[in-house]
C-alpha cells in the first residue's frame, strides 16, 4: 500500500489528535498537529503583549512574526512530534484556557494562516502524513488520499475536555470549557478565510458514543477497501 496523506478536520475537541497520533504509531506516518501551530502564535502574541496590536495594526504583529520559529520533534515517550516556539518546548503550556480563549481570533487572521500553511505544506508527505486541524482537507492538503470529518455532541466534548484537563492539573470549569469549544466552532465555522467545512469527499464520523478503538477500527477498514491492492 502507498503512504497516504490522512487529513483530519472537525468541531473543536472531538478527539482529532489522539486519533491522528493512533493512525501515524500504527502505519508510521508523520503526525502533525496543526491546531498546536496556532496555539503557538497565540501564546507568542500573549508573551509579547501583541493582543492589542491584533485589534490596532495588524501590520506590526505580521511584522513580529518574523520572530518566531516553529519546529516539531519527536518524542519516544509520549510518541507525537512536541511543538516548539523557538528552541522552547510548548507542548503542554499551549492547552491551557489562556490559550484556547483567544486562539480562534488569531487564527482568523490571514496573514496568519498564510505563514502556517506555508510551514505545514513542507512537510515531507513521501513517508505517509496525518495531519489533524480545521482546513486541512480544504485548504492545506486538497488533494488527500482520505479526508475525514470528526464530530460529537456538544456536552461528550466538554466533558471530555474538562477530564483531560483535570487529569493534566489544570484549573477549569466545565462551563467555561463547554462556552469555549461552542465559541470556537462559531468562529472556526464562520471566518471568511479557510473556514471549517465539510468537504465533500470526506468522511463524517460523529463519535458521541465511539471509543477510540472503535474510530481506529472504522478508520482501518476505509483505508483497507480503498487502498491495498
Ligand atoms: O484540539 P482542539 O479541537 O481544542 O483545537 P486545536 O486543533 O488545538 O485548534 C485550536 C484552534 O486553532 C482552533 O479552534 C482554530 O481556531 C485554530 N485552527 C485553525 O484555524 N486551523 C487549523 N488547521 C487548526 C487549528
């Protein structure tokens, strides 16, 4: 079987990356989180008081963008490539409600997306990629072997969230994470660059009630009916 490009997009929190990371270990592909790149500017624009000049001039944080540097590595541990904001490991800092709450309106911006896509389409796709975000089958990678589309109920997400975060030893709210993720998709679904949509040749998996063997499972037999020989 050829190495394929594995577009993951969907509502916000529906269990992309941990479905993304289980594709890659199981056929050695590449994963990369796209989702962590936008947290990584958000957490940049945080750090160097750039929130305001978002609103101001626009020109003068694009400006400041020059600044950063993004790179993934591998980790044997945790087995996912760790994002980094220039030589700083961010990987967990970049989870937290700071980020998420304001994460949505930079990644609105097209300047922004532009450098991001820039950096997502170099990755060397040869070795078989899975990549997990909101434009991915759309915009960054049209041409993918398999598009898929994750969603759940609104209150799964939360509640899903909210355990992963307490699990991490983060302070949070169930309410503020279910306003965060409906917040998310409004903004995700109805900016006027790259918006999250459903592309027509994807497949929509709705795992309310799925565990994720059972997604791994669904997933593995599209890619054995439609690719091996
Ligand atoms: O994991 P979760 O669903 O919470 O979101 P994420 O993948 O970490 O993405 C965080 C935010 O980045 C999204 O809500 C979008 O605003 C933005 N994003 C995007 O615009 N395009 C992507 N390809 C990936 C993420």
């Amino acid at each position: 079987m050829k190495n394929l490009t594995i577009a993951i997009d969907g509502h916000a929190s529906t269990g992309k990356s941990s479905i993304a990371k289980e594709l890659a270990v199981k056929y050695g592909y590449i994963y990369i989180n796209s989702g962590s790149m936008y947290r990584a500017v958000t957490l940049f624009a945080i750090e160097n008081n750039l929130l305001k000049l978002t609103k101001t001039n626009i020109n003068l944080f694009i400006d400041k963008l020059k600044e950063i540097s993004i790179n993934f590595k591998f980790n044997d541990n945790s087995l996912i490539s760790e994002i980094y904001l220039n030589s700083r490991n961010i990987e967990n800092e970049i989870g937290g409600m700071h980020v998420s709450k304001l994460v949505s309106e930079i990644a609105a911006i097209p300047e922004i997306r532009k450098e991001m896509v820039k950096i997502q389409r170099t990755i060397d796709r040869g070795k078989g990629v899975v990549m997990d975000g909101r434009d991915i089958g759309s915009v960054v990678f049209p041409d993918a072997d398999l598009k898929l589309f994750l969603t759940a109920s609104d209150s799964v997400r939360a509640k899903r969230r909210f355990e992963e975060m307490v699990k991490n030893g983060l302070e949070v709210s169930y309410e503020d994470i279910l306003y965060n993720i409906k917040n998310r998709d409004l903004l995700d679904s109805t900016r006027s660059d790259s918006p999250l949509i459903i592309e027509k040749d994807a497949v929509v998996i709705d795992n309310s009630h799925m565990s994720i063997n059972d997604q791994i499972d669904k997933i593995s037999k599209l890619i054995k009916d439609k690719f091996s020989n």
